[in-house]
C-alpha cells in the first residue's frame, strides 16, 4: 500500500485531480507566522489554496500525524525536528519525495532517503547581557569549561530538556563537547556551581533573563535572538543588546514531509518544493527567526548585521537521539535533581 | 406520570447526546487504543508514578482549602453588603482566572517566586478565587433575612448566627465550587510545569510527557484511568455530600444585600482591599510593563510577523460568545434533568458531565482526532473549538444552577401541578425565574473558560485562527523588548475585556425579574 503511493507520488500519473485547497499541518509557531502573503503566489501559479493547521507544539504534531496516519489530517506536515524525526520515519507517515531544489542544500542537512525536505535549521546558544557584563567588567566566556566557574554557572539559566526544545538541545551540544564519559560531570560541577533551571524558553528569557529584569546574564535561546532584539527594540537601534557565545551550539533542523495517507500526492510534492524555493526561504528569516535550508536565499541585513552562524556546531542524526534521548534526559535529571 | 417521564428523557436527550459524542466517545476511543498494547509488567507503573499521584492528590486537596479559605473574607462582603464598587470587585477577581498561565508564571517568576510548592499553591489561589467567591455569593445574597434575624431575636451572636444558620444553608455552595476548584487543580498543568519545574509534576504533566514527549500510549492511557478514578471518586464522595446537605428552603427572588454600617464598614473595605490588593501583585507587574513603550498603539498595527494582534480580539469574543451559548443551553437542561429525578442515574449523569473538568487535556485532544473522523469529519474544523470550550464550561454552568434549583421546594412544583400546570409551565413560572440568576453566573463562567482558551483546544489540531491567549503566547515566543511589551499589553487587553463583560453579563436583565 505505502509502496503503490510512492509511486503514484513519484510516476506523475496525469489521473490525480486538483483539489482546491491543500492542507498543511505545523507546529504553532510556524502557523502563527504564516500571513495571506506566505503562500500567494503557489495559489497563482497552481489554483491551489493553502489550508494551514495548527497542531500544538513538534512532539503533539508528530503524534498527531501518527494517530492520523490512516485519515490524515492534512497532505503535508512541517515542523519535524531531528528529535522527533525517528519516530515519524518508523511509523512510516511520509511519502518519498526528491525535492527541486534539494541540491541547493547543505548536504547535512539532507535525508538521504528523501523522506522528508529540510526548510530550515537554526542554532541554539548560550545569549548574553552585554550590558551585565559591561558593568562587571567580566570578560565573555568563550567555551563551555568556562561556565563550570562560579561566577558564571550562577548566572545561567538554561531549560529542561524534558519540557523545553532549547533546554534538550543544550544538554546535547553538551554531551556532543564532552562525551558519554564526561557531560554528567560537567552538569554536576554545573549545578554545584549554581546554574538555574527553568521550564521552557519563555519563563527563561522574559522570567530570568537579566535584560527582563531577572537574575541571569546568560540564558540558553538562538543564535539568531539578537536580530530579533534589534528588530523588535522598543526605541529603534543598531547595537544588539544581547550576544551569542558561539562555543557549544546545537543546530536544530527542521523538515516537511508528504503524509501518506494523501489524496494529491502531486499538489502536496509541489508545496514542499515551494516551501524549499527562494522566494519562500527569503522570507523564513524574519518571520520565523530562523535560518533557510536553501543556500542560494539572501539573509536580511539585520541576519547579515547581527546573527552568528557557529562554524561547527553539535549535531546528532535522529536515529542516535532516538536511541539516547530517554536515557539522556533521565541521567541528566537524576545529576540535577537527585 | 408518563408524560413527566417523557418530558425527562426529551429534556435529557440533548445534554446526554453532547457529553457521549464529544467526551465519553472519544475517550473511550483513544483509552482503548493505548490500553490494547499496555503490558502492566513491563510498564512503568512504579514508585515514581505512585508519588506522582499522591502528590497530584494532596496539592489539590490543600489548594482548594486554601483558595476556600482565602475567597471567604470577599465572598461574605459581596453577599451581605451593598456598596460601591461591589459589582466591579466581583468582576475584577475574574481576571486572574482567565489570564493565561505563561503570563502569569512570567510574572511569579520575575517576582522571585518560582520552583517551590508555594509558588505553585500562590497560583492555585489566585486562579480561583473567583470560582468560589461568584459561586458561593449567588445563594449567600439570597438566603431570606428572616431566618437571621430570628436566630438573632433569639439571643444569638453574630459568629452564632454564621454558624448555625447561615453556613449550614451555605454547604452546597461551598461544596459545589469546592469540586470545581479540585478538579482544576487536580489537573493543573501549566502552573506546575512553570512553577513547579519538573520535580512537582502532577498526573496530568505525566500524562503529556508520556503521550507526547515519550509517545508511551499505553501507559499515558494506563496513567489517565487513574486520573479518571481519582477524579470519580471525589465527585462521587461530592454528591453524597451534596444530597445529603440539600436543604431546601425558599430562596428570596432578589438578593437581601444592605448597606454596611460602623464596624461592618471597616471589615468590608478591608476585605475588599485585602483580596483585590493582594491578587493584583502579580497584575500590577504585567500592567507596568504593558505601559513601558508604545505596545498598544503597535497591537493595531500590521505587525510583519503575526499580522495585526488587535484582530484575535474579535476571534476569541466570536467563540467565547458560541461557547458560552452551548454550554449554558446544556447545563441548564442538565441541571433540570438532574433536580427533577432523584436516585442513582441521575447521580450518574451529573458526574458524567463534570468528567471533562478533571480528564486531561491531552486524553480528550487525541482522543477528538482519533474519533471525530467520522460521519462528518469535525477534526480541526472551527467548530472543534467553542465545542471543547463548552466541555470544560458545562460544569460551572451545572453547579452554579443546582444549588439553588435544589433548593425550590418539591411542594411549590407539586403544588402548581395539582393546579393543572404542564410540566414545561411549572419550569417556567417556578423555577426559571430562581435559576436564571444563578444560570447567569454559570454563563458567565463559560465566556471566561473560553476566553482563557481552557480545555483541549492547544493540545490538539485546530485551524490557523489567532485568538487572544494564542496570540500572546505567540508574542511571548520570541525575543525582543517590543515582542514582550505587547504580549504584556495584549494580556492587559484580555483582563479588562473579560472585567468588562462579566459586568455586563451580571448586569443582565432576566425575564420578568427585572435587573438583579
């Protein structure tokens, strides 16, 4: 059954009929994102409309899809990060599609299979108050050994990997930096040292974060967090006022898929190349706060002024974190919380 | 005597088709999917789940005493005094209820409260403080004076006349909003996971982290029966108690407010100033920093990101306005179902229908798309949404009528009866003009619930529509000054808007009755 949808999905049998509208499922923030101008001119150039959904946060999409699978909610689901990947691949809930512009990728972030089409990645690091560190006369930390000093551990906040995108993706680049023998060892001095510990971005950086009024000066967010501060300053600016320290970053990625239990498989293969064109990943930047997949996309002046992309940053496949990711989680809790 | 039977069962129809189609049925559906795979032994039901459950159990058992304890001082100005600014107290404490917790938790975390049990029992009061005060003064401002000042002809003090009169009259009141606020925070999520960080999860933390984060349907389904049990059985131990307590007795068609007068003066406004002054910390903060730049004017602006944030305002007030019709439509319905019979099914169908309050949320999320397929497919359709807001609605409504439509003596209906009025005419010469009051109360509730967004609807698909709470959160989720300038502005927008309505809606006129 899957098999026969590959390939009606690939063999662009002229049988299939187009739908007026095609649906996109996604986590809230990309669907708090889209606008009438997001997918305007797919509509023109094929007569399709673009429903979008959205289904709550990754993990609630990814169930849902899965809960789905035999009468989907929609044709095309995006927002399937490297963390819940591995269990929409075993569930098989994805048509095998070899997007246009799928060379114009990094080839790392690629899935080899073409089960599902990178859109767009982004880099979690440790942000800093310039101004907390201006007015200390400390000097930045610039590797992850350094935050095991007092000084600084006590003056981090970062997520819980349990409740917090940002939070597991920290834990990894930690224990990408140091390795199944040392990142406990890390966590502990860590958290002999001070560091504070919230649920989810949002009490981190408006509750903690010392540039809202909290008791940290660097807080686990993105590297593309400070163009973000300058764009949505309350008096317009051109200095950020946070930076990104650019040692232990881990970048996230983040895919579209064509679910399987489509009726138009064409249409959906055509949205997710739409979604990987240059016209759509120009505009993920500034709308998502995100980077695009495509390299062939210009960044906007504030991304080119005030963004980092680390150079090499932490990275797992999806089947390594599937395998890990509970025991992971469940070690660094009994180091934390024990 | 058939035809009153009928007349049961026509009356009943609705309510029952409701709760089976969009609560029992999906429920069921998705309980039964991850119970075919659940292995007991290899499961981990342990040690760890046990204390989660006590623990869920115990905060939300010392929650509602404290948030008992701390709405009593307001709830006995409210009913027993008439003053200025009475109505707008009342309405005021409603806003803490609606808020949505991600602003909150910012607010408590900022002001330094945050990873303690206190911190996650401060905000359990402060969420529901409402729920007792407005349930609990609907019947205490109607209790007939006579029955007071008897007791005080008699000799007795004022703490006598409390104790011994007007309390015992008060118990099912108490005792109604009592359940409601367990239930709440029985399956408190957002403030434990804010608050509480990960070491205090509650059932329903565990309930999502299994079914979302760990994908462990079986157990998440194993872990939600024993939410469902718990929850049975305190409602269940609830309406003993409540059949036991009804008295009945002639509740005055107006309200016996009077004004305060010497030291009842100085004891209202301290009341008043105590409660509202104290769950406008946490407000205060918001408020601040919504006025600390140009973040209003910037909500009526296109915004490149999220469009104009204004425009959710009109999206929220549109399903708040169809929820609060279903839910106040079934739970009036179900409430008179509830009082015309007596004796275990209507036990039963009232316990039913408080369920959805004390079932997680990610049960009946899943469950909706697992179920809701067919024959018309309603999953992520817009309708989904004031439907899974009047679920979570129904039981204020329903408790917030009962009482006082328990209350009406049998012989006053039997009475009208023997006089030759049809069952629907007793219904409405006798008892709608009691409980609308109270039915008001109910649906005031239910706009609230549905402003506040409670229930299934951010655990589960739902079309691309920004509503006020969705639109915060999506403010709130990404950097910058303005960003959370005009989340804190937009929360503001919330508070006053649901402030203003419940007014309005307590202002109501009601049938003949005139403006209570």
């Amino acid at each position: 059954m899957a098999l026969a949808l590959v390939l009606a999905a690939c063999s662009g049998g002229a049988s299939e009929e187009s739908p007026q509208t095609i649906t996109l499922m996604a986590h809230d923030s990309f669907a708090g994102g889209v606008t009438s101008a997001t997918f305007a001119s797919f509509t023109q150039e094929t007569g399709v409309e673009v429903k979008v959904i959205a289904a709550g946060d990754a993990g609630l999409l990814v169930n849902q899809a899965i809960l789905t699978k035999d009468n989907p909610l929609a044709d095309v689901l995006f927002g399937v990060d490297d963390t819940f990947l591995s269990r929409a691949l075993d569930e098989e809930i994805f048509l095998i599609h070899k997007a246009k512009d799928i060379n114009r990728v990094a080839p790392g972030l690629v899935d080899r299979k073409h089960r599902v089409t990178p859109i767009d990645f982004g880099d979690v690091c440790i942000n800093y108050d310039k101004s907390w560190f201006e007015s200390t006369k400390l000097v930045v930390p610039d590797d992850l050994d350094d935050l095991r000093a007092n000084l600084y551990a006590s003056h981090l906040t970062v997520e819980h990997p349990a409740t917090s995108s940002p939070g597991l993706a920290f834990v990894l680049a930690t224990i990408y930096e140091f390795g199944e023998e040392g990142w406990l060892d890390y966590w502990a001095d860590l958290r002999e040292a001070g560091v504070n510990v919230a649920t989810d971005w949002n009490s981190a950086y408006y509750g903690d974060f010392s540039r809202y009024g909290g008791q940290s000066s660097m807080v686990v967010s993105y590297a593309s967090s400070p163009p973000a501060e300058v764009i949505f300053a309350a008096e317009p600016t051109d200095t950020a006022p946070t930076g990104v320290i650019e040692a232990g970053c881990y970048r996230q990625v983040e895919y579209a898929g064509i679910l399987a239990g489509t009726d138009y498989p064409e249409v959906a293969a055509k949205l997710v190349d739409f979604m990987l064109s240059v016209e759509f990943q120009e505009r993920i930047p500034l709308a998502w706060f995100v980077f695009p997949a495509n390299q062939d996309a210009e960044l906007p002046q504030e991304f080119v002024d005030y963004a980092i992309v680390p150079e090499d940053p932490a990275r797992f496949s999806a089947s390594h974190i599937a395998e890990n990711r509970d025991r992971w989680i469940n070690e660094w809790i009994v180091v934390m919380e024990g | 005597m058939g035809r009153i039977r009928w007349g049961w069962v026509a009356v009943a129809a609705l309510p029952a088709v409701f709760i089976g189609y969009f609560f029992i049925y999906p429920v069921a559906r998705i309980l039964g999917l991850g119970l075919a795979e659940l292995n007991i032994g290899a499961s981990g039901l342990d040690a760890r789940l046990l204390r989660i459950a006590g623990f869920t159990l115990w905060q939300a058992t010392l929650s509602t005493i404290l948030t008992l304890l701390a709405a009593a001082p307001l709830t006995w100005a409210v009913s027993t005094y008439e003053f200025r600014g009475r109505r707008l107290a009342t309405a005021l404490i409603t806003v803490p209820f609606v808020l949505p917790t991600v602003v909150v938790g910012t607010a408590f975390v900022s002001l330094g409260f945050g990873d303690s049990i206190w911190a996650i029992l401060a905000a359990h009061v402060f969420f529901n403080t409402a729920v007792v005060v407005r349930t609990v003064s609907t019947l205490w401002s109607r209790i007939d004076p006579h029955l007071e000042e008897a007791a005080r002809v008699l000799g007795a003090t004022s703490w006598e006349v409390f104790r011994r009169v007007t309390l015992p009259l008060l118990k099912p009141a108490v005792a109604a909003a009592a359940s409601i606020v367990f239930l709440f925070t029985f399956t408190s999520f957002g403030v434990v996971l804010i608050l509480g960080g990960f070491e205090y999860a509650t059932l329903e933390v565990e309930i999502y982290r299994q079914a979302v984060t760990l994908f462990d349907l079986p157990l998440a389904a194993a872990l939600a029966i024993v939410q469902l049990v718990g929850v049975t059985g305190a409602l269940y131990a609830y309406s003993r108690y409540q059949e036991r307590k009804a008295v009945t007795w002639t509740l005055e068609r107006t309200s016996n407010r009077r004004a305060p007068s010497g030291a009842a003066r100085a004891l209202v406004a301290l009341s008043v100033l105590a409660t509202i002054g104290a769950l406008s910390i946490p407000l205060l903060a918001l408020v601040t920093r919504s006025f600390s730049g140009e973040f209003y004017r910037r909500l009526f602006e296109s915004d490149p990101v999220v469009g104009r944030p204004i425009s959710a305002v009109g999206n929220s007030l549109l399903f708040a306005f169809i929820a609060m019709g279903i839910a106040t439509v079934v739970g009036v319905m179900a409430a008179a179902v509830i009082t015309g019979r007596r004796g275990s099914l209507s036990r039963w169908f009232d316990l039913t229908l408080m369920l959805p309050l004390g079932t997680s949320a990610v049960t009946i999320g899943f469950g909706f798309i697992v179920a809701l397929g067919w024959p018309v497919d309603l999953r992520a359709s817009l309708w989904l949404i004031p439907i899974a807001h009047a679920l979570v609605a129904v039981p204020f409504v329903v408790r917030s009528t009962l009482p006082t439509l328990r209350s009406i003596p049998a012989e006053t209906r039997e009475a009208a009866s023997v006089l030759g009025a049809s069952p629907s005419r007793v219904w409405r010469e006798i008892d709608l003009p009691i409980v609308s009051r109270a039915a008001l109360v109910g649906a005031a509730f239910a706009f609230v619930v549905s402003l506040g967004e409670f229930g299934a609807t951010s655990f589960v698909a739902r079309p691309n529509t920004q509503t006020i709470p969705t639109m915060i959160f999506r403010l709130l989720g990404r950097p910058g000054e303005t960003s959370f300038g005009m989340a804190m502005a937009m929360a503001v927008v919330l508070a006053v808007l649901t402030a203003g309505i419940v007014m309005w809606i307590d202002r109501a006129q009601v049938g003949d009755i005139g403006r209570f």
